[in-house]
C-alpha cells in the first residue's frame, strides 16, 4: 500500500513526505524539480528506511497523467492515501497577468487536479483516503488574485460532491483548506510585497500535524488556525461583493 503525493518537492507536499515517511510509510512522490525528488528520495530511503517511488513529472504536460496511470497498472500499485496537491497561485491583476500563465494555473489547479482524482480512484480501496489541498481562498472571490481563488472554489466544490459520492465506497475524501503558509508559494506567485498574508503565517509541519488530527476525528474540511477559521466564515457570511471588497484590502489594493 502506497502513498501518492504530487508536489512533493516543496512546501506542504514536502511536509506530508517527510511526516509519512518517519511514519514507515511507503511512497510514490511526483514532482518536477528531479533534483529536490532525488534528494528527498534519497532522504526517506537511507534516514527512513522507506520505499520511494519518485516520479518525476509536469503535471500539466499533455498525458502525463495517463503515463502515471499506466505506471500504476503496470506495477499492480494500491494506494491507501493520495495527497492531491500540486499547485500553483498568480498575483497581480486580471487584465496584466499573461493568459498563458493564467491558463497553465486552470491546468495544474482544476485540469490535472481533476484528471488526477478520477485516476487514482480505482487503485484506492475502502478506507482509503483522497486528501484534496484547497485553501481559504476557496470560499471567496479573490481580487488580484481572481483565478487562483476560483480555482480553489472549484477545488473545494468538486471534492466535497465526490465526499458524497465516494463515501458508499468507503473512501474518504478530505479537503485541506490551508491559510498563508511559510513555503515556496509566494515567491512563485510573486506575492512577495503582500504583506498581510506574511502576519499570519503558518508552517507547513503545522498545517501538517492539524491535518492528521483532523483526519483522525474523520473531518472533510480542514481549515488550520484560529485566524483562517475566522477569514473562512467571514468570507462565507459575507455579502459577496462585501467579501471582494475585504480581500482586495488584503491584497494591498490602494
Ligand atoms: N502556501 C500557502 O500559503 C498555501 C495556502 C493555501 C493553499 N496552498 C496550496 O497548497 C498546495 C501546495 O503549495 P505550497 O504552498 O506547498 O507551494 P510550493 O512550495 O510552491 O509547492 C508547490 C508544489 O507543486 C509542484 N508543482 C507545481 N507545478 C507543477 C506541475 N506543473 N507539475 C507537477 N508538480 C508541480 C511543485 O513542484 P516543483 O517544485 O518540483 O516544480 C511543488 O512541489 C497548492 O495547491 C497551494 O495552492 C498553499
């Protein structure tokens, strides 16, 4: 029985594999980054004692996808977690940022985080678990950052119609919707000068360590920390419009 995590190089993903790991858990680890895969590898291989599958692969590369899933047929792979987390956030506004880095954002966030879902499905059994990585950005609108929050709704939207779903099957499905967190994250999205995020950051072993109590108490959505727990239902109960206007503050609107 394996673990899939995609984007496992970095950040949140790298925590998952480091945390599950020292657990004894076997692994399959997808990333693009072959030399932080190799190093990660090589990592829970000889300090863990752990079996490593790394693969390294872009997600949003036309069958890179089907490739993994031939991968897993092939080697007869059953998957008791998968760890859908690969992503990425842009910042700045709509009608600036390049349409190609927009649409490559949809690839990874809606396109190959959907395609990843239906895959792994058949190599889970009961009790398995789908852990989806949404984020607070899911439960609003999100100015200047307008295609990254709608991705998340999606994210949170899909996941929570396949809990329904998947759950007479006796696979979990969980949605881990983080806050600001120390990782990669912000620097890729360059979101380096919003400094409101940077007041309430958590670090990915937190986010990790809250998921796995959650997970234990059979929660689906996960939102770690006080501070997120109170954006969430602010932007919940908001006015949408009121909500926009809120987060547009946040992002260093002047
Ligand atoms: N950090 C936050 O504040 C925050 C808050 C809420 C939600 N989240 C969500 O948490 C998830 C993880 O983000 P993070 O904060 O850990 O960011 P991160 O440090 O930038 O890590 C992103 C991971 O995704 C992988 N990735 C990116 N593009 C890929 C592609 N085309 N194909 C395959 N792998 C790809 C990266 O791999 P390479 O490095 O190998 O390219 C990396 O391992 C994302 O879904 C993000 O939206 C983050």
């Amino acid at each position: 029985m394996y673990t899939l995590i995609t984007g496992a190089t970095s950040g949140i993903g790298r925590s998952f594999a480091l945390s599950l790991g020292s657990k004894g858990k076997s692994l399959i680890l997808i990333g693009r980054n072959e030399k932080e895969l190799k190093k990660l590898t090589h990592f829970l291989q000889v300090k863990r004692k752990v079996e490593v599958i790394p693969i390294q692969m872009d997600l949003t590369q036309t069958d890179s996808i089907s490739k993994l899933e031939r991968f897993l047929e092939k080697n007869k792979i059953q998957l008791e977690m998968v760890i859908n987390n690969a992503g990425k956030g842009l910042y700045g506004p709509f009608k600036e940022l390049d349409l190609e880095d927009q649409e490559n954002l949809i690839d990874l966030n809606i396109k190959a985080f959907t395609k990843l879902s239906k895959t792994v499905i058949p190599f889970m059994d009961k009790g398995g678990t789908l852990l989806q990585l949404a984020s607070i950005a899911a439960f609003g609108p999100g100015p200047y950052m307008a295609t990254y929050y709608a991705s998340k709704a999606y994210v949170l939207s899909f996941s929570l119609a396949l809990e329904r779903e998947l759950k007479k099957e006796g696979i979990k499905v969980a949605v881990l919707c983080p806050g600001p967190t120390r990782t990669a994250f912000f620097e890729r999205a360059k979101m380096e000068k919003v400094s409101f995020a940077k007041l309430f950051y958590q670090t990915s072993e937190e986010v990790v360590r809250y998921t796995y109590k959650q997970l234990s108490k059979n929660k689906t959505v996960i939102v770690p920390g006080i501070v997120n727990k109170m954006m969430v239902a602010g932007l919940r109960y908001l006015p949408l419009q009121v909500a926009a206007f809120l987060v547009a503050l946040t992002q260093g609107e002047k």
